[in-house]
C-alpha cells in the first residue's frame, strides 16, 4: 500500500531493500533518526512484496511490555496459519498468549515445571509457527524499544535462520540503549545468513523540492526549498508537517511566502521530552546551543551554559548520549534540526534567555577567529543592549558591503530600520546605506516600504530625498517590476537633485533605458543626451560609465552599428573602483540581453561571461541574476531546453516580476513547443500579456509571438488577430523594430490567415522600414519567415519557399534551432504543395520533425509526423525497445494525463486519434504501477525540457 503521499527518492536505497530481502534467509538492518523515512520506505516495498508480509512494532512504553513485538508478529500471522490440526502440537503451547488466535491454534499443553522449561517452550513455539508460514517477511519497527524477550527471539531467527524468512529491522540509531548495537548486545549471526545494513540520510534539496512539489502540486521557488532543507535538517516527516501547519496556518496564498518556519508538534514534543529527560547540566548545555542556534565549540558551550570545562564536558557527553545534540564533521555541537533549536528556545523564560544571550556576546566577542559581527548584533538586541546592536549591525554592514555580500548587509540594515525606536540621526544615515545597496541587492518588498516611509518625512532635505527617490524607483524597476511607477519616482527625483548634478545625470541616465513602457526612442535619446551633459559638468566617473553603458545599451537594442563602439570602451576601463566595475558589470549584462535580441549569440554569450564574473567581483546581486534571466533566454534560443524548464520555473517567485517576467516566458515557450496550450497561457499571460507594465516591452512582444502559435493551434483566429494588433501597437510606440523578431511573423501569419492580407503586407514592410540600415540577424531572418507567411497565404508557395529557406539559413547561423526548423517546415510543406509526395520535401519535413523531437517540441514533432503519415511515410527500422519503460510519446501522454487534460485534448495536442491516446494511458499505468491518472501527478516522468 501507499501512505498519503507519494514515494521520493530513495531509489538506491530500495533497490538494496529489495535485493536483500527477495533472498532468504537474510536481514536487513534499516537505521535512521526519528522522521526520516524508515516506514515510508518499507511501505513501498510492501507495495512490491509479492508474499506474506508480518509487521509490528514495539511500542514505547517504559517498561517495555514483554513479547510486545512478538505478539504483533503472531496476531498479524493469524490469516495465513492451516488449520489446527495440521499445525505442530508444540503451538498450543502459545494460547495463553494468543486468546485471539486460540481456535486456530492446537490444543493447550500442560503446564511446565518451571519457567525456564516455560520460556523454552515458548520460544520454540513462537519459532515453529513461523516456519510454519513457509515464505515470508517479518518486519520489527522502532528497535530501539525492543522488550527483552521480543529481543530473544530476534537474536534466536538471526543465530539459527528460518530457510524461508526475511527479516527486515528498523530503528532510531540515536536511541539505542547501546549505541551502534541495534539488539543491545552482541549478536551471533548465521554463516548462511545474508545481511545488509541500510542507513536513511537527510533529503537533498533537489528531493525536497519534489517532496514539495507533491504536497502543494506546484513548483516550489529555489529559494523556498533552500530554506525548507536548511530548517528541517532534510528531514521527510519535519518537511511534510511544516508544509500541513503552513496550509492550514493560512502563511499566504500558495504556501511560499516568507514566513519563518514553527517546529511543528511532532518535532517540539521530541525535542522537548528529551531535553527533560536530562539532568539539570545537561539542560543548561541544551538551552545554551539553542541560544547559540549554530553548531559551537565544547568551550562555547560551557561559557555560554555557566559551567566549567569538566562538567561542561559531562553535560554535553550526557546531552550527545541523550540525542538532543550532535556532532558536526569539524567537531562542534548543535542541533541537527534548527528547528529542534527553535523549540527549545521558546520554552526558555524570559530573564534566563537574556542572560544567556549575554553570554553569547561576550563569548563570540573574544573568539580567537575574530568576531562575527552579525551574530554579535543579534546576541547584543535579545539580550536588552540596544546601543551595542546597533554599533554591531552598521558595522557588520559595512563589512558585508566591503566583502560585495549586498544580500546580507540588507538584511543587517532593514533588520536595524524595522525597529521604530532607533534615534532619527540613525535612521537618515542608515536609510541612505540601505538605499545605496538595494540599488545592486536583490529585491525587498522591506526596502521599498522603508524607503516610502523615509520620504514621506517633510524634514527630510531635499538633496537627501532626491537621493533616496532615486534608489526608490531603481529598486523599483530592476528588483520589483514596477517600471511605470519606477521611472516616475526617477523622473521627480531629476528636479530634487538639481544641486547634485552627479546624481541628477544617473537619474536620466536611467531614464534612457529602453525597454521602460511609456516612453518612445525618441524621448530616450534625449534623456540620454541630457544624461550625458550633465555627466561631462561632474567629476564622477562612475556617472560617466553609467551614462556611457546606456549609450552602448539604447543603441545596441536598435541595432546601430554605433554601439559597438561604445561597448568597447566600456568594457575597457581595467582597474577602478567599486563603483565604476558595478556599471560596467550592469552595463556588460545589458549589452548581452540586447545582442541577444539582435541574434549575435556568440557576442551575447562573451558579455554575459564577462558580466557574470565582474557582477560576483563586486557583489552586483542584481546583475548576477538578470544575467541567469538571459541565460534561460539565450538557452532557449540556442535550443539548449534540457533541465531548462526547471531552471526557468526558479525564477516564477521570489525573486520578483522583473525575473518572474523572463522565467514565465521561457517556460511559456517552452510548454507551447510541446503542446500544453493551457500552462503555456497562464506562464505567458504572467510574462506580461496582462499586465504589459510590469514586464519589458521585448519580453511582452516574445510573450505576444508564442501567444499567437496558441491561439492558432486551438483555432481561436479572431482573438488572435486581436492579440497581435495590441502587441504591434506597443512596438510601434517604442519605435524598436527589432524587438518585433519573435512577434512580426505570427502577426503576419496570423492577419493573413484572418483575412487580412492587406493588413499583413503592411506589417512586413512596417517591420523592414524599421530595419533598414540597421544590424540585426534576428530580425532579418524574421523578416524573410514573414515574407514567407505573407506568400503562402496569397497563394504562392514558391515565392514563400525561397523565403523560408532563406529564413531557414538566416536562423541557422545564429543559431536558433527552433525557428530553423519552423522555417524548413514551412519550406518543405510549400515544397508539397507544388509537388505532391516529393521525396527531397518529405526529407526536409522528416529532418524538421527531428530537430522537434530532440528539442522535446513534442506539438511540432506530432504535426510533422501526422503530415509525413498522410503522404504515406512510417518510420523505419522498426520500433526500437524500452523494456519496461515507457516510450517518448507514452512519456508525453502521461504528462498530459497527469496535468488531467482529457483523451479528447491530448489528441488534438499530439495528432493522434482518442483511441491512440487511451491505449498509451493504459499502458503508462501499468507500467508505472499506478492505477489512476490522479496517482500519475506523483510519479517523475523524466521529460526533455
């Protein structure tokens, strides 16, 4: 049978299970600590256990109860025992201990004439009913609470084997009486006897995320996961009763806000029984780490609790034996669950948390190693000394900036800002340092509602408010996605900062920034021209490289030839400051996403090497992740989709819109190659469809193209026309043509097919006027696979195959796989037209069916196997064999079905009939062993992309 969720991981780990136990006699010893998976992994090997399984468990009870465990292994064999009379007389022997079992057991024997002889007897007994069961597995859970003469018995099956039985032992390794020796002493084990000892590890992140993903039936943020793990210690039974308390604590909407995580009931009651169960210096030890919550050092342990080293030593030897800590591979003490620590730090009163608190300060005050600011800061505020926190946590931030770790010195001065009693002097300075270093950190949705609250003060000067008005929409536009809102709090700060003409050009600077919403090229480039004048009045010359990377930005976006100039002296500033390198690295990234619009991949993958590694330099947390934004994109025009589905959903949550944005319209795109027009609706409409002003003008024309590919596969035409007018509006207002590369062909194929043949003339010229004697392979290719949809639809297929063919060459060059195989498709199909079941434009569509296939573009691989089938091409060399796994096209059903789409729409997705489509979902299941299309959500199909 299944427990309530499905299996993850542990797939080696079964694979011994099973090996082991399908050979008797043997036994498998089966460690781990409490919640780690031990039961979970037996009950999915009973779920392929083919014979009699026994189970019980020993109950924890003090004292143990006797024959506890052997009862339950006798009551749980009563179903599979002959009848009476065929059963060795020696059994009635075992109806005083089984009343429940006694008309299935011999008659009663008399009486022994001692209880040795009795104790014999009875093991004799218990051992023949056994063997009498012929085939089987007995199963002892939670050893550790193992009665005496349930450990007898035990010791008796491992020293003189069943032939026939499989023993399967569980236990918790940190609660044995003896540790490391499961039966509390030394065992004689068989020669004949198999053995195998399995030891259950903590959960990696990459199986937690499954576990998950199970749970709330979507994909967990990266940044969720990690904090999960790092809190449950990779636990199973701690994660799944984190994520039921957050379910029905109501966290937020999805079950992936920022909420810190509670030790749920399970975890506080174990922590807390253990911990009381130690004498009073060993209590002291544990309060003293769970202070501390991070693994210490024998003498830290002892300063912190109030003892001396010798019984502090004691202590913390009792406090190890009672497994409330454990040792850490470099020989410090702590909590091996954080969230244990948590719970044994809430139940300490107040007076005494302070004091220790106190001794934490002063203890990692004077740690030879230096002092660790951080955790100096946070000692100094719990324990009451708010002057000393304060000092601590300016100071750890200064050294966190110092060391490009942007992240944390966020952290450190929110931390301070959240705190209304910090005096006004404070506030201003730290408020300033905080807006200074969001400005290269990732998003806080504490930072803007700091930065709001700080301006809306009238006694704020006003140098000071353009300043922070500044970092405002900064954060606002690069870290929240709200660029509307950002460039007017940037466009107001311009008139503040008029005494600080430094700043006031980086304010423009901004606001030449291309890809902004409201704004045509035309009022970029005289932002960008005031930017510039300013720039050349000031001394700064971290201003002149900001305003020198928006040049090369604003026109390599266009295409002019011009930019590539100005990126080369950009990137050749060599050695200067901090600042300086932090606009060169923003400026490199920038330059990669718009050589990558412009389809110069290798040029895109050079800047965007270049801009990682300068970005880790100095600490830019802001480039370093908009440059894994144009990664994903630059992998998925290079055809590179393997894993890239998974990268792209990291990016669909905590890091906000602006790489909400470009991880929704990869994994948009990539769910509208295989077909799944539903996900690819809801990713694309969330990369900016709905809401164009949260997202960038490209992102939302790439969006608007595969958009388009949707519609037309479902036959919604009419809102697809509709569709591709508002997108071209939007190109038409920034006066970008080139961003048009990924969105002109459908709306030229689309206003075609409406009707509107007129209509998608003009959009083709449109889109080459806006071109003309500019640089972009991208856009030319385009261009060509535009003309190509235009032909085909007047009727003249010809004229569209030499088009295509030229978009065809165009794409390959750069490359993009996709397209290329988009445009020998269209080539191939016009080919047929013109002669039909001509063998070259079969090959041709065949290869293009290919490219599909190996991309995991499973729609576009069915639609050319469907037109290959009509003109009488099958593959040959027959079907080639997947033992019992499952093929690539019943690995697509299965995905489709698991997503609970019906056999009607996954035929019209794939091109088959409904009736194809059940057959490969009954055999998916069989093959699988599950026995519903609900059970199949759980299962990992291992799908391309």
């Amino acid at each position: 049978m299944q427990t309530e969720r499905s299996f993850v991981g542990r797939g080696k780990t079964l694979q011994r299970f099973l090996s082991t136990v399908a050979h008797p006699p043997s036994v498998l010893l089966l460690s781990g600590e409490a919640g780690s998976g031990k039961t979970r992994l037996i009950d999915e090997w009973r779920r392929r256990a083919t014979g009699p399984v026994l189970v019980a468990a020993c109950p924890p009870i003090r004292p143990p109860l006797p024959l506890a465990a052997v009862t339950g292994l006798l009551l749980a064999a009563g179903p599979h025992l002959g009848p009476a009379g065929s059963l060795n007389p020696l059994l009635g022997a075992l109806r005083p201990l089984l009343p429940e079992l006694a008309d299935r057991l011999p008659d009663a024997l008399p009486a022994p004439a001692d209880p040795a002889g009795e104790r014999h007897r009875t093991l004799r007994a218990i051992r023949a009913l056994l063997a009498s069961l012929g085939p089987v597995t007995l199963v002892v859970e939670d050893l550790q609470w193992i009665d005496a003469e349930s450990r007898d018995l035990l010791s008796l099956l491992l020293a003189a084997p069943l032939p026939e039985a499989a023993l399967v032992l569980s236990y918790r390794p940190e609660e044995l009486a003896v540790p490391g020796l499961p039966l509390g002493g030394s065992t004689a084990y068989a020669p004949g006897l198999r053995t195998d000892a399995l030891s259950l590890e903590p959960l990696p992140p990459d199986e937690v995320r499954v576990l998950i993903r199970q749970a709330r039936r979507q994909e967990p943020p990266a940044e969720f996961t990690a904090r999960l793990t790092a809190a449950t210690g990779g636990v199973p039974r701690v994660i799944e009763d984190v994520l039921d308390q957050l379910r029905v604590l109501g966290d937020d909407t999805d079950g992936f806000g920022g909420a810190r995580f509670a030790p749920p009931a399970r975890l506080r009651e174990l922590t807390t029984a253990r911990v009381a169960a130690l004498s009073a210096e060993g209590r002291r030890v544990a309060e003293a780490a769970a202070v501390l919550d991070e693994p210490a050092a024998e003498e830290q342990l002892c300063e912190v609790s109030g003892l001396d080293l010798a019984d502090g030593r004691h202590a913390l030897m009792e406090v190890l034996a009672g497994a409330v800590l454990s040792e850490t591979a470099d020989g410090r003490y702590g909590y091996r669950i954080p969230l244990a620590a948590r719970a044994v730090y809430d139940n300490l009163p107040g007076p005494w948390r302070r004091e220790l608190h106190a001794r934490a300060a002063h203890t990692l005050a004077h740690a030879t190693a230096g002092a660790p600011l951080a955790r100096l800061a946070h000692h100094h505020r719990r324990s009451g000394r708010h002057e000393a926190w304060m000092r601590h946590a300016e100071t750890a931030a200064e050294r966190y900036i110092a060391e490009g770790d942007n992240e944390a010195a966020i952290a450190q001065l929110e931390d301070v800002l959240a705190d209304q009693t910090v005096p006004r002097d404070v506030r201003t300075r730290l408020t300033i340092r905080l807006a200074q270093t969001a400005e290269v950190g990732r998003r806080s949705d504490q930072t803007v509602a700091l930065l709001r609250r700080i301006l809306a003060d009238d006694r704020l000067p006003l140098a000071a408010r353009g300043e922070l008005r500044l970092k405002l929409g900064l954060v606002l536009m690069n870290q929240a996605g709200e660029y509307v809102e950002g460039a007017g709090e940037v466009e107001q700060a311009v008139e503040e900062l008029h005494e600080r003409p430094a700043l006031a050009a980086r304010a423009m600077a901004v606001l030449s920034w291309p890809v902004l919403h409201g704004f045509s090229f035309a009022e970029h480039l005289s932002w960008l021209e005031r930017a510039e004048a300013a720039a050349d009045a000031c001394d700064d010359a971290a201003i002149k490289m900001a305003v020198l990377a928006n040049r090369a930005t604003l026109l390599m976006n266009l295409g002019d030839a011009a930019a590539w100039t100005a990126a080369q002296r950009m990137s050749a500033v060599g050695d200067s400051t901090l600042a300086i390198r932090q606009q060169v690295a923003r400026g490199l990234q920038n330059l990669a996403d718009a050589t990558m619009l412009l389809g110069r991949h290798r040029a895109a993958e050079d800047y965007l090497r270049q801009a990682t590694e300068l970005a880790e330099q100095v600490g830019a947390s802001v480039t370093q992740t908009t440059a894994r934004c144009t990664r994903l994109r630059l992998d998925w025009a290079m055809g590179r989709w393997p894993g890239l589905a998974d990268r792209a959903a990291e990016f669909t949550g905590p890091d906000g819109p602006t790489t909400e944005v470009e991880g929704h319209l990869v994994v948009g795109q990539l769910a509208m190659a295989r077909g799944d027009w539903e996900a690819a609706e809801q990713s694309l409409h969330a990369a900016g469809l709905s809401a164009p002003q949260t997202s960038t003008v490209p992102v939302v024309a790439a969006a608007a193209g595969a958009y388009l590919r949707v519609l037309t596969a479902r036959g919604q035409l009419d809102e697809a026309v509709v569709v591709a007018r508002q997108a071209l509006a939007r190109v038409r207002a920034k006066n970008v043509w080139n961003w048009a590369a990924e969105l002109a062909p459908y709306a030229v194929q689309v206003l075609a097919q409406s009707g509107a043949l007129e209509e998608a003339g003009q959009v083709a010229e449109e889109f080459a006027e806006g071109m003309r004697g500019l640089e972009s392979p991208l856009a030319e290719a385009a261009l060509e696979l535009s003309r190509a949809h235009l032909c085909a639809a007047e009727g003249r297929p010809a004229e569209a195959a030499v088009h295509f063919a030229a978009a065809a060459k165009g794409f390959e060059a750069q490359p993009r796989p996709y397209e290329a195989a988009q445009a020998e498709e269209g080539r191939a199909r016009c080919e047929l037209l013109l002669r039909p079941g001509d063998p070259d434009a079969l090959a041709v569509l065949a290869a293009a069916g290919g490219v599909y296939t190996g991309l995991g573009a499973g729609w576009d691989a069915a639609r050319c196997q469907h037109t290959l089938r009509e003109h009488g091409v099958v593959p040959r060399g027959g079907r080639p064999g997947y033992g019992g796994g499952l093929t690539p096209r019943e690995r697509e059903v299965a995905r489709l079905a698991a997503q609970g789409r019906t056999n009607r729409e996954i035929a019209q997705m794939l091109f088959l009939s409904p009736r194809t489509v059940e057959q490969h979902v009954a055999r998916s299941l069989h093959k699988l062993g599950v026995h519903s299309r609900a059970e199949l959500a759980g299962v990992e199909l291992d799908l391309p992309g």
